[in-house]
C-alpha cells in the first residue's frame, strides 16, 4: 500500500476541522442544540419508525425554520462554493447495490445509536459524553474492521 502524497492536504483538512468545530460550538452556544445531522433531519421530518398516517409522525414543535435553514445551508453549500473555485473530481468506486446498502447499515447504526458521526464524533466528544465515546469507537472500529476484510481478507 502506497500513500499519495499528492492528495495529502494538511492544511485544508485542518481548516476544514476548525470550521466543523466552531459552527458546532456556535451552534451549541447560540441555540442549546447539538449539531447531529440525523437528529436535525429526522425533527424536520418527524419520526419515520411510527406508522405513515400516524399524528406522532409530525415535524418537531417550533423546530421547522432552524432544522430547514441547517439542511438547505448544507445542500446548498457545494453549489455556492463552484462559483468561487472549482469543485473536486467526484469518484465513487461502487456500484448502485453497493451504495444503497451501505446507505441502510448506516441509518440502522444511526437508529440503533442514537444518533450519527457528527452528532457523537464531533459534538458528543466535545462534551465528553461517554455515551457518544461508545459510539465513536464502535463506528470507526466497525469502519476499520470492514476495510480490513474488504481489503486484506476479499481482495476488493
């Protein structure tokens, strides 16, 4: 295995961090709220384990503006940042079958969790909440179990 340092960027990755950091902790310190993705989703959505005409299945209470607001910024982020600098080369290297169940092991993860990465890796560590330090090290142990079998033990 080689690394391509060509594609080594320190600096944007650090500034990129830094600014994960501080609208986390803007975020906590202007709303009280943590800036977990699927929590911030699913309160925008309503809860998609109850029954499709369920009343329960409705937006969360005075949350639809800010939850709206966060999931258009993040939608709408790449396009904005193309008009000033070009985007980089998207390259996926799965197929369709791949990706959707890759997508479903994630959202029963996020299910079963309680919530995701940004959620616990970014926000609940930063409280040092050890409930989000149990999910953090079983989501990346599980991510480097499975490259290791991908990789070393299948050959993909």
């Amino acid at each position: 295995m080689a690394i391509d340092w060509n594609a080594f960027t320190p600096w944007s990755a650090l500034a990129g961090g830094a600014l994960i950091g501080l609208a986390a902790a803007m975020f906590v310190l202007l709303l009280g709220r943590i800036a977990g993705i699927s929590g911030i989703l699913g309160g925008l959505l309503g809860d998609l384990s109850s029954a499709p005409f369920d009343t329960a299945s409705t937006p969360a209470e005075g949350g639809v503006g800010w939850r709206a607001a966060f999931i258009l910024g993040m939608v709408g982020a790449p396009p904005v940042y193309a008009l000033v600098a070009a985007l980089p080369p998207l390259q996926i290297d799965a197929g369709y079958g791949t990706l959707v169940l890759a997508g479903l092991l994630v959202g029963i993860g996020t299910r079963y969790g309680s919530g995701c990465t940004s959620g616990h890796g970014v926000c609940g560590l930063a409280r040092l909440s050890p409930r989000s330090l149990a999910a953090t090290l079983t989501f990346m142990g599980a991510g480097f179990a499975t490259v290791f079998v991908m990789r070393h033990v299948l050959g993909f």
